[in-house]
C-alpha cells in the first residue's frame, strides 16, 4: 500500500484525504480516511466524528480507501479501518485510537467535540469502546451492532475460563458506564439487532439522571431510517461539548479498561466501581488508583498524591511492590496483541497466516529480546535460548521432558503450553510462549462476537487432540489462584 496521502476532491464541496499510518504494534502500514469541510479552517478548533464501518468480507485496505466520499460541513469525519473485521477488538481495537492519533498530529480537533459512531458492526465496536472509554468521548452513538455474546453466538456451552473471559468485551456488562457519555442506541423495528440497544437499555432501567436516547426505526431493517438520524443527529450536537462528570461513576471488569482512574483490581474479571464527588472516592474491588495530584479521602482515608495502592485492606500513597496486574499488564494471552509485539522462534503459520489476512499486518520477528516490544517465544528451552534463559523465572517447570503446571506433570512431547506472564527480563512488558490469538480462523471468519479469550493466561494443550488439559488465570498478582 503507498504510504502517501492522496487528496481527492469533489465539486467544491467534498473533500476526503485517504491516509495511512505506521502502526506501532507490527509496524504495519495501516489505512484512515478523513473527510474535511469545504470551509475548514486550520487555525479554530473543530469537532471530529469517529465513523467505525460495518462487517464487509470484501473489505481490503485499497477498497476501503477508494470509497466515494461524502459532504460534510461543520466538522471531521475519521473513518477508521480497525484492520478490517474484528468489531474493534484487540489491535483493532488499538487501531482506532492510533489513527485518532495520526489525525489529531494533522488537524486541530476539539478535545470536548470527539463524537464516536458506527453502526452493524461498527455499532458492536461504539457500544464496547463507548461504554470503555466513557471519558473519551463527548458523546456516542451506536446502531445495531451486538452487545453480548452468549445468545447473540449461541455459546451456550462455555467452560469457566471462557465465561470469565467474555468480561473483557460483552458491552452488556459495562451499560452503567452509559452514565458518563451521552448516548444514543438505534435499531430498526423488525431488525434483530435492534435488541442491541435493548440489552444496554434494560441494564440501565434503574438508573437515573441520563443522557441517552433510545430509538427505534419504524418497519425498518438492517439500515438506519432518515428520521431516526436526524432526531440522533440533533441530540449529539445538543450534547457538544463535553460536560463534566460530577459525580463520576464508572465500572469495570479488567484493569485494561479502567478510564484512566482504575489501574488494578483485587479480583480479576468481577465487578469494580469507583465514585467521585469531589475529593470523596469510594471504591470496590479496586487495588490501584491513578489520579490527579491533590488531596483525597478514599473509602475513607485521608491521603495527599496522584497514586494510590490497597494493601492489608487499606489505602496507601504510591505503587505496590512486586508484581501486580494491571492496566497493559493484566493478561490474558491475547491482550499481548493489542500493542508492539516481536516473535522469537518460529512462530505458529496460522497465527501468521490469520494475522496477514484478518489483522491486515505482518509479524515482526527478532532474534533476542527487544525491550519496547511484548515477547512471543516459540520453541522449547532446547530450542529457543530466551525462554530457556527466563524459565527459572518463571511459575512453571519444563525439563527432562516433564511440564509443570499449576502442581500437573505433562508429557513436554505430547502436550504445548501457552501462557503470558510479565516478562523476567523486563516486567513491564508481557513475555508469551507457545501462542498467538487463542481463537482460530473459523472465529475469525464468523461472527465477530467469538473474538474471546479461550485459555485465560494459561493452557496445557494436548497436541494430538488440541483439546484443553487445563487452563486457567493468575490472580491479581500474578499467582497460580487456589481454585
């Protein structure tokens, strides 16, 4: 793909510039495009739409770009690729908010005017990155789209690592944070995924005091009716700017989503709230806390910083010692591809194969570590010096043909083990071994709901069979968990 910006112009009134920009979690060149207003002014501040597209099988970074652009007036429109069709998830997920990060080095955009919306698929990827990323946005508006995956996939059979595991991306599950965003919810009439916007509307039934929106298309299908988007249309630009949240309320599953406040939990994949009012903070499940300099009292206890950590049940100034999951460093396996990764070894061919096709990137490889970059090891400590190297530092056992995991002894010839772990040689950072995405191509090819964690932070995978001889998560700090 030419990296070069190409400037394409319509009449007096369109222009869409398609880009493209370095990604920096393989070194991709990924796709953007931006459709200014005739009247775009370098110098004032403006508001920019963030347009996540719809599943299209045929979607490529050429076709994508090529698109026929359309009018707008009052602000920036950044569609984004997301690597194609993943629903925003994992480093499409990360390729949103790189490419919003490409267009605010070029425009000068409104930080309090930063609209996210999309609508099928992209609708799937506003309700998980809106309802996230709350204080991202000044407003959200989602169409369609899924927002849960048991009965929208029909699992109905899941093993408890997987179930935990749906946390991280089930929308559903963070509808309380709606009442941080304004936002609108859309489906059509006789749409099945009109029941999108219905799941988030029954979680939040209780709650009071929101800025939401509930539309329904008449005798509508898969598309948007023109009234609906125009009454959406109006309700997003009564909204703009951004108010501020007093008091702020916001929940989360994992520290990976924790809206820059929530940086560790003491349980991993249950709920975890904080509220503020003012200096007043109360928490639950939260181990870790990030937050403007100044005076607190949390759950409580009065403390001056900008860090906070839980020990022995109560709140101390600064960072825990040793190891602890959090915000980048909470696993599980998959959660090593959402940002600059290096494979050393051979790595798996469908791994690769499936990140070229559906993650439209190539694997960077090295041959020692590199410290900016996760490590993925392949191999054996027979075979691949680093993880022999690292394996004393590791919570397992793998020599004379034996694997320990967990107090089990596999047969190391007849069985593979993939796992994360904070890396021995740089604890920052995410060493994994043996895997890439634990999720497969026909997942990739179906419903994007079933881009969910499989194994956890660790599995022993029987080879003949590829069956789960046992699977599991690290507790909070980095420990084999008793149950």
């Amino acid at each position: 793909m030419c990296s070069a910006r190409v400037l394409l112009l319509l009449a007096a009134t369109v222009a869409v510039q398609a880009e493209t920009y370095i990604s920096r979690v393989d070194g991709s060149t990924q796709p953007y495009r931006v459709h200014l207003p005739a009247n775009y002014d370098a110098a004032k501040p403006i508001r920019l739409d963030v347009i996540l597209h719809g599943r299209n099988a045929k979607i490529t970074p050429e076709s994508f770009l090529a698109a026929k652009p359309h009018v707008v007036t009052d602000r920036i429109e950044l569609e984004v690729y997301g690597r194609g069709n993943n629903a925003y998830r994992w480093a499409g997920e990360t390729d949103v908010f790189e490419a919003i990060a490409a267009v605010r080095a070029k425009y000068k955009i409104d930080p309090d005017r930063i609209v996210l919306r999309g609508f099928s698929m992209g609708g799937a990827g506003t309700w998980h990155l809106g309802l996230h990323h709350p204080s991202m946005w000044a407003a959200i508006e989602a169409g369609a789209g899924f927002t849960e995956t048991i009965v929208y996939a029909k699992r109905t059979q899941l093993t408890p690592v997987e179930r935990a595991g749906l946390h991280i991306y089930d929308a559903v599950d963070y509808a309380p944070n709606i009442q941080l965003v304004p936002t609108v919810g859309y489906g059509g009439e006789i749409d099945p995924q009109l029941k999108a916007s219905q799941n988030i509307k029954e979680a939040v039934a209780n709650l009071t005091g929101l800025r939401a929106l509930w539309l329904v298309g008449p005798k509508t299908e898969h598309k948007w009716h023109p009234e609906s988007k125009a009454t959406s249309e109006a309700f997003l630009a009564q909204h703009l700017p951004r108010k501020a949240n007093d008091p702020y309320r916001f929940l989360t599953y994992t520290p990976r989503f924790g809206d820059g406040r929530i940086e560790a939990l003491e349980t991993m994949y249950q709920p975890a709230t904080i509220e503020q009012a003012g200096s007043t903070v109360t928490t639950k499940n939260v181990a870790m806390l990030r937050l403007p300099a100044g005076q607190y009292t949390i759950d409580g206890q009065k403390l001056t910083g900008t860090v906070f950590h839980k020990a022995d049940g109560r709140w101390r100034k600064g960072e825990p010692k040793g190891l602890i999951k959090r915000t980048g460093l909470q696993g599980p396996i998959d959660d090593a591809f959402m940002d600059r990764f290096v494979s050393i070894g051979e790595p798996d061919p469908t791994f690769a194969a499936n990140w070229k096709r559906h993650m439209n990137g190539e694997l960077l490889r090295a041959s020692a570590p590199v410290n900016d970059a996760h490590l993925i090891l392949w191999g054996t400590p027979e075979t691949n010096p680093t993880l022999k190297k690292i394996l004393p530092k590791l919570p397992i056992q793998w020599a004379g043909g034996k694997l320990t995991v967990k107090g089990q002894t596999f047969d190391a010839a007849t069985h593979a083990l993939a796992m994360i772990y904070p890396n021995p040689l740089n604890p920052s950072k995410y060493v994994v071994l043996n895997s890439g995405h634990t999720f497969g191509t026909k997942d990739f090819e179906g419903t994007n709901a079933l881009l969910y964690p499989r194994y956890g932070d660790y599995a022993v995978i029987e080879k003949a069979s590829g069956s789960v001889k046992l699977s599991g998560y690290f507790d909070s700090r980095w420990r084999f968990a008793d149950k």
